[in-house]
C-alpha cells in the first residue's frame, strides 16, 4: 500500500452532507493506489465511481475482456473500509449483480486480483 494511503487507516472522516475535504483527499489517494495494484495485477482501471463517503470502481483485463467489481464501503464506520473491500467478478461491464461477492484487505486486492485471473471467467 502506498505510504500516502496509510496515514488514512486511522484518520476519523468528517460527517457532513456533502462529502469533505478530507474524504475528498482520501478518495484521490485511494483511486491512485487502486489503479497501481490493479495494474499490478495485470488489470486497468476502467471507471472510478465517486459516491458520498464510499466509492466503487470496475477493473478491465485488456486482454481478456474480464471485468472486475471493487466496492469500499462508508469510510467513516472505522477500519472497516480497509479490511473489508468487496470484490467480485462481473460478466460485462454494466453487470452490477456479478459474481459471488468476496472481501480482502485493501493491500491485498493485488493478490486477490491476481488469484482472480487463475480461475475462470464469471459468465451467465
């Protein structure tokens, strides 16, 4: 995990009625190590979906054509949106129900990914 993401593990968000600044700071480095460990795992960032306190991305195998749901939860119920990413398969882009849903770490969405690219693809 990058260091600038780590000073976040422990940082108690605002709660207001639009997200803050500092929610707003977090998500910038979040989407940035998101997209280093998905391009480690041999996975682009294809679509970065902003939310109040939360966001979701959908990850692309170029190579492939295999698509990949990330979801973080509310980042102000403590540690939670670290040890608890979702991540599942999806069998096109816009297929919001997926796979069967699985968690990790935030640092170890890389491997997950990875271990991902092992198995087969999700179809219907």
């Amino acid at each position: 995990m990058a260091n600038r993401l780590k000073k976040w593990i422990r940082h108690e968000f605002s709660t207001v009625c639009c997200a803050g600044e500092d929610y707003l700071a977090f998500q910038k480095d979040a989407r940035a190590d998101l997209r280093k460990q998905a391009s480690t795992a041999g996975y682009k960032l294809h679509k970065f979906n902003k939310n109040h306190y939360c966001f979701s991305a959908v990850l692309l195998d170029e190579e492939t054509r295999n698509y990949i749901y990330i979801s973080v939860g509310d980042v102000r119920c403590g540690r939670r949106w670290y040890e608890e990413v979702l991540y599942r398969t999806m069998a096109h882009e816009k297929d919001w129900t997926g796979g069967p849903n699985q968690f990790c770490a935030w640092d170890g969405i890389s491997a997950a990914l990875s271990g991902m690219k092992i198995g087969k693809a999700y179809s219907r």
